[in-house]
C-alpha cells in the first residue's frame, strides 16, 4: 500500500445554498446568508480546520457564482486556514483570468489559495458563457494544459481551439506560493482519474451515493497512472469530499439535516429524472459503508477511519449541509467538526 506521510487534512465545502427553509418557507436574504458564510468560515479557521472550499455555480439556488471574492473576502478575516473552491468550473471560464484571480487570492492569503478544477454538477455556465456543451471535455482538456503552463512559466506561448493564441504573453500577478496547487475534481469517471495520474496532480473524487468500496478501483487507478506516467504516487493527495452534518446527538443530526437535504436532492432529481430520497434510503446511506457523514462526532469518526483503511487519503472535506439549516446549528456543526472530530481522526492516522 502507497503511504503518505503528510499530516491529514480535514475541512469543509459549501455551495452557499439560497433556498427555502423547508418548516417555513422562509429564504434569507443575499446579504444575510453571505454574512452567515463569512461567521462560518471565520469559525472554521478559529477551530483549527484545515480548508474551506466553495463551490461555483449560476443558479438562484446559491449565492456563489464568483467563489473567489468570497474567499478574498473571508482571506483578509482568516489566518491558518486554506481557501479552495470546490469546483472552479474550467471548461466555460477563461484560464488566464482563473490563474490570475487566484493568484490574488494567494498574495491576500499570503499563500493559501487553491484551485479545485472541474468541469461542473450543473451546465448552466455553458451557454451563460456561450460555450456549446458538446464540447463539453474537449473545453477542460484544452483549459487544464493552459492553466497548468500558466502556472509553470511567466511569460507565455501557447494555441488551442477555444481560446485566442498567446504569443510570450506575460501573466501577473505571480502568487505568493511557488506554484499554486491545482487539484483535479471528479465525480468517478475512469477517464478523469487517470488523467490526474497522468498530470500527477492531486485528486478530489466526490463520494455522494453509494458504498465507499464501489471507489476503490478509482483511486487504485489513479494512483497508477501516475507512477506509469514517471510520478511518485506517495508524494500524490487524495481527497474524499462528501456530503453530511453533525451534532451532539446522532438523531438529532438526522432529524436537523434530511428535510433540508431531501429538499434540494429532490428538487435536482426531477430536473435530471431521478426519483425522490426516503427517509428510510437516508438512513442506509448514513450507516458506516453508506456515503452521507450524518451523525454525532463519534459516528462521523468512525467513519472517516473506515474511509481511511480504503482509501489511504490524506483529507477529507464535508459539505455540511444541503440545502438551508439554521445558522446556530450550521456553527455548531463547524465547531464540532474543528474541536471533536478532526484531533481524534488526525491523532488516529498519524499513529497508524
């Protein structure tokens, strides 16, 4: 088995949810719920967390349609903890400016930023952008080496299909680190993961349904593609990102995050002809070999380290949360996570 002897890193991924309160209907407003992300975030860095992600995505469901100005924003009221996004869609944004944004971020954070790329849950930045979807992995493939070489050199040469020619074109500003990590986001598709190993960048594999075993193959995978194309698999992350909440009861965590979460999965499951989630599948999937992290510090815990002996990953990050939770219960959650969770699980794999 491949060892990696970095210390484990745990955190937290958001999409900013703008969506009803499922008991009252209630939708706070744009300002109250980035106020609420900013506390949220804040108290992540207090309690000792290592990253906060943000997704990006264009629809009214969330408030993240620009995640780097929000971690700008929570850079300059952070100290220790690292600002990623969870994902930066690449296929219908331009590289240059994502490498420059983030560039930013990292001279703000003084060398916290990070980018998560993907090519995206939801399609709407495609034809927001005036991208054609049937170009769909054509765009990231083409966007990925650019951003890869943007990092890599100052001044730049390169041509591809989607995007103007760059003739020893100067990129600024540099970040503050010596190359911005990038990290290479997928849902589980074969073909993405071994492109990561082929690249040799870090790996983020969103668990979201189904048993953890099911994704084994894939890092396995991965982790070989990288040592056949020349790179050290020990020196490569992964990461497993996946959805849950905590509280200090098991049941009460249940109870405070389903109707939320039924919510906004059903509400996706009909535009994509999914059936609706039972209770009673929710309950499976919160079980030790299920995929949602639901439950008290001592069951999410376990579940991590079940995850760990699988995967032999070197972080895991929660989206705590679907949908709309109330605020005292979201930082309850954060400071659970930060206080009980993360220096168990932590103490646990670096004595293993």
């Amino acid at each position: 088995m491949i060892e990696n002897k970095k210390p484990f890193e745990i955190g937290i991924y958001s999409f900013a949810e703008l969506t009803p309160d499922p008991a009252t209907g209630k939708i706070l407003s744009p300002v109250e719920r980035m106020s609420n992300l900013m506390e949220t975030i804040e108290l992540a860095d207090q309690v000792g967390l290592d990253v906060f992600a943000l997704g990006e995505h264009h629809r009214p469901d969330f408030i993240s349609s620009a995640p780097v100005t929000i971690l700008a924003a929570a850079a300059a009221r952070t100290k220790n903890i690292r600002l990623s996004t969870a994902v930066t869609v690449l296929s219908s944004d331009d590289p240059v400016r994502v490498f420059q944004n983030f560039s930013t971020l990292d001279l703000i954070s003084k060398g916290r930023a990070e980018i998560m790329a993907g090519r995206g849950s939801f399609i709407e930045s495609f034809p927001l952008f005036g991208y054609d979807l049937n170009d769909y992995n054509e765009l990231f493939s083409e966007k990925l080496e650019l951003l890869l070489k943007l990092r890599e050199s100052e001044i730049v040469t390169w041509s591809g299909k989607h995007r103007p020619a760059m003739f020893e074109q100067g990129i600024y500003p540099r970040p503050y680190q010596k190359k911005l990590p990038v990290w290479i986001a997928v849902g589980g598709t074969p073909e993405s993961v071994i492109r990561a190993g082929m690249l040799g960048l870090p790996l983020a594999i969103a668990i979201i349904g189904g048993m953890p075993e099911q994704f084994a193959p894939l890092v396995a995978l991965y982790r070989e593609s990288a040592e056949r194309a020349g790179h050290d698999p020990s020196q490569l992350d992964v990461s497993i990102n996946s959805h849950g909440f905590i509280a200090d009861d098991s049941t009460q965590a249940a109870d405070d995050y389903f109707p939320s979460f039924q919510q906004m999965m059903n509400k996706i499951g009909r535009e994509r002809g999914w059936s609706g989630i039972t209770r009673q599948q929710f309950e499976g999937s919160r079980t030790l070999r299920g995929s949602d992290f639901v439950g008290n510090p001592d069951e999410v815990i376990e579940k991590i380290l079940f995850q760990h002996k699988i995967f032999k990953h070197q972080r895991f990050l929660i989206q705590l949360g679907i949908g709309s939770i109330p605020h005292d219960k979201m930082m309850r959650a954060v400071e659970l996570l930060g206080t009980k969770v993360a220096p168990v699980v932590r103490k646990e794999i670096s004595g293993s």
